[in-house]
C-alpha cells in the first residue's frame, strides 16, 4: 500500500554486526523500494557521511542525529535502561516518542530495544505486554508466529491479546481475508496442554471476530496450518531458532552432497536454477524483521547478523506497518474485544478505560 506522503523512519545506524556499512546500504536498497521513505540516521555522523558520498540519493533523503554512545550486543536491558537513553538506539525510539519519525527499525540488542521501546513508548489501550511477532515461510506461504521471545511467561489475557494482534496483521499486512489462527501446544487434543493455553483456547473458540482452529503443533508451523501461530516468548523462541537451526544444517547438508563428486557437480549445473528458487524462499533475509507489537509507537527488530538486503527487508516491513496504520487499527479491534470480554476484561477494568 503506498502513502500519499512522506514516511520518515528512525534508524538506529550502530546496531548490528555489520552496522553502520549495512544500515546504509539497506536504507539505499529500501529508498529504491519507497521512494517517498525519509530516514532520520542515529549514529556518528561523520563515519556515515563518508559512507554516503557516492550515494545522492539516499544522502538528500537522510537527515543526521549524532551520537558516540552505543548499546552493546552484551549490556544487560537493566543497564541499556539506565545507560542508553542518548545511545543510538535510544535516540532512535526517541524520535518516534516526539514524533520525529513514524517508526523505528534497530539490528542491535533485542532485550535492551524492548525495554526501551516499552520504556519510551509505552503500551497500546487495551495491551498488557507486547510481543515480538515475524513472519515464517510455510508450505503455503507465510505464517505469523508470535510471541518469539519477549514473554517467557504468559496468561490467558497475553494469549488471547497476541492472536488479535497476530490476526490484524495476517489481515491487514499479509492481505489474508481471514486469516486462521491456532494456539501452539503439546497436542491437538482439547485435553492436553497447560491449563492456561486450554482456557484460552476456550475463549478464542466463543470468539465470532476470530477464525480460531484450535490447537497447532511444532510441525504444523512449516506446514501451514494456520495463518498465525500464537506461543509464549518461551517457546516460541525456541521454535524460531530451531527453525532457523534447521534450515542451515539442510543447506550444509545440500552442498557437502553436491560436492562429493564429479558427478554431483555436474548433476548441480543441471539442478542450479530450482535450487536457487528454492534458496530464495526459505532465505532468512527475506523474512527478516520482527515486530514489536503493541507498544504505542512502531518499532522493529532486524537480526543482528543480517546484511544490506536483510535491514532493507525489516525497513520494509515498518514501512508496511506505517502505511497501514496498523497501532490505530489494533486500538479500534481492542475496543471491539473488550465488549465481547474473550479477552478476559471486567466490568471494573472496563469502567476505568472508558
């Protein structure tokens, strides 16, 4: 969906292991993209001018905030909190906070930019915690998997908040009509599960707004069962990176047998352009950026070991968010839920949010 105007984006230019070289050649890759994208570029100023010389474009496009402070890939969130606020990530989700930028996008440190996000940001109305939500290749597509890490523990209300959030975005970004969603659990069985994804379940279930197929298991995520899986952070991070895991040991796998002989590398040449059909499908760059929903400004996580095209990708997906605007429409689906109480709320916590 393109914007009438301009969009600007907050990028945090020293987050990531290759940063800033990547940020900036990710911008240049998603300005080709959007052309009506602004970038507000958080980091040392001088070192990315250098960077920018040969490219006009993105250099006329870009307006500079300068800091010398970074969050470490190993700095406790508890520390980022007391310490990063005039860092590059927090000047970043700053921006967003005073309205300088419509959203923020970061390859550094996940547990210190959502506690700072969620620090500067604040929760959406209706929203207990956010979680962290991406999309993952299927056998029918793509899938939205969430929470993938920022809760390890979680209660009816979060399950039941992270499959609206998780359905909105199937709808609304991804373009599924209706979008089905089912609760990641031990089995497909009713019986099974802890007692907390069973009473959620429940209430998905007596939900009209909500296509619920009931309870999804590991394999059913690569198979496509549904359009959006919803977890706990605890787990749902395991299955991302076992995903993740899974896929390198197969690419391993695949070029070790077609180098084992002369006959396999010829059998290569022959095979080449399906192989690289199929590399370009479950390649993770493709897939990256991981939103942090919920919170009351747009913010985004790229992996930190990403490259130029994988940071043009997550600044893609908060270009989507903004464009769609996704936060306005999650307050207005809360609302809804609220009155049809599958979320668990009381007439008391109602009272003190009307």
């Amino acid at each position: 969906m393109a914007l009438s105007g301009e969009v600007t984006i907050a990028l945090d230019a020293m987050g990531g292991d290759q940063a800033p070289k990547m940020v900036v050649k990710g911008a240049a890759i998603a300005l080709k993209r959007h052309p009506g994208l602004r970038f507000l570029m958080v980091g040392d100023e001088p070192r990315l001018r250098t960077l920018m010389k040969r490219r006009k474009k993105l250099l006329a496009a870009t307006e500079f905030l300068h800091t010398d402070e970074v969050v470490p890939g190993t700095m406790r969130p508890s520390v980022a909190l007391r310490q990063g606020r005039k860092s590059s990530m927090g000047l970043a989700l700053r921006a967003v906070r005073e309205n300088r930028a419509s959203a923020a996008v970061s390859a550094g440190n996940t547990g210190a930019l959502m506690a700072m996000a969620r620090m500067m940001l604040g929760m959406l109305p209706g929203i207990d915690r956010p979680a962290i939500a991406a999309t993952m290749p299927t056998l029918r597509g793509e899938s939205v998997v969430l929470d993938l890490g920022a809760n390890t523990e979680c209660d009816v209300r979060n399950l039941i908040q992270f499959a609206v959030m998780g359905e909105l975005f199937a709808r609304i970004v991804l373009g599924y009509q209706t979008p089905s969603v089912g609760l990641l659990n031990v089995g497909e069985e009713e019986v099974k599960g802890l007692e907390t994804v069973r009473e959620a379940a429940a209430r998905l279930k007596a939900a009209e707004s909500i296509r619920f197929h009931g309870f999804v298991e590991g394999d059913d995520i690569a198979k496509g069962t549904v359009d959006v899986v919803v977890t706990d952070g605890f787990t749902g991070n395991i299955a991302l990176k076992t995903a993740e895991g899974t896929a390198k040991l197969y690419s391993h796998y695949l070029r070790s047998a077609f180098g084992r002989s002369l006959l396999a590398r010829i059998g290569y040449l022959f095979a080449r352009s399906s192989l690289k059909a199929i590399q370009k499908q479950t390649d993770p760059r493709h897939h990256n950026g991981a939103m942090f929903l919920g919170l009351g400004g747009i913010a985004v996580k790229s992996h930190g070991g990403t490259d130029a095209l994988g940071f043009a990708n997550a600044i893609g997906v908060a270009y989507d968010l903004v464009a769609h605007g996704f936060n306005e429409r999650i307050i207005g689906e809360f609302k809804r839920i609220a009155a049809d109480r599958i979320d668990g709320t009381s007439d008391q916590q109602k009272a003190a949010t009307a």
